[in-house]
C-alpha cells in the first residue's frame, strides 16, 4: 500500500465564558497515512484549573465526536483518553493532540474545547 495524504482541520470552542481566548495554532494540518499529527490549540483564562477537550467532527449531517478530555494548570494529573491512538499535552497556555496511526478515517475538522472551574 502507498501512503496517503490526510487532511485535518481545526477550530475551537469555548465552553465557559471565563476563558479569555482560545484558538487552534493552525487552520489545516495534512498527515501521511500510518504516521502521526500533532495538532495545537492556544488558551488564556485567569482560572486555576481547566478541562481541555477534543472532539472530531465528519459532517454537519453529525454531531461532533468527543474523542477526549485532560486537565491543565491546578488539574493537570486528571484526564480521559478512551482511545489510545489519541495522546494529549496540555500547558498552562496550550494543549494538542496527538493522533498515532493515521488512517483515511481520521479526515476530519477538529475540535479544541476549554472548560474552567
């Protein structure tokens, strides 16, 4: 089999309104097949803790996918990652996802999400 290209994109969401800003470091990432991609969201809030999601979405026929969560700042040992293909870092500023093993099946617009407590 050839490798193939696989194009991702990114947007954001914000899940409270205490977060000052967030947005995805790039619009579009393209991935080889069997490879990995990491892509990257920025944030700001003056909360102590904060839930960062990633979600996938195919079609607007679809509701977004939740793929996973983890904490940032004050909750940063606390995470749900169901699938283990998917990895996520997260900072004080920043979080990504990291997705193993690329497939034609993982073309799709992503999603990055704040939460603050």
């Amino acid at each position: 089999f050839g490798s193939r290209d696989i194009m991702i994109y990114v947007s954001e969401s914000c899940l409270n309104c205490c977060v000052y800003t967030i947005s995805p470091d790039q619009d579009q990432l393209t991935g080889t097949e069997g490879k990995s991609v990491t892509m990257k969201c920025n944030y700001q809030t003056t909360r102590s803790g904060v839930y960062l999601y990633w979600y996938k979405h195919y079609s607007d026929l679809q509701a977004p996918q939740f793929i996973l969560w983890k904490g940032a700042k004050s909750l940063s040992n606390s995470e749900h990652i169901p699938d283990k293909r998917y990895k996520s870092r997260t900072t004080d500023t920043s979080t990504e996802l990291i997705i193993r093993e690329l497939t034609l099946a993982d073309t799709a617009l992503y999603y990055c999400a704040v939460d603050t407590q």
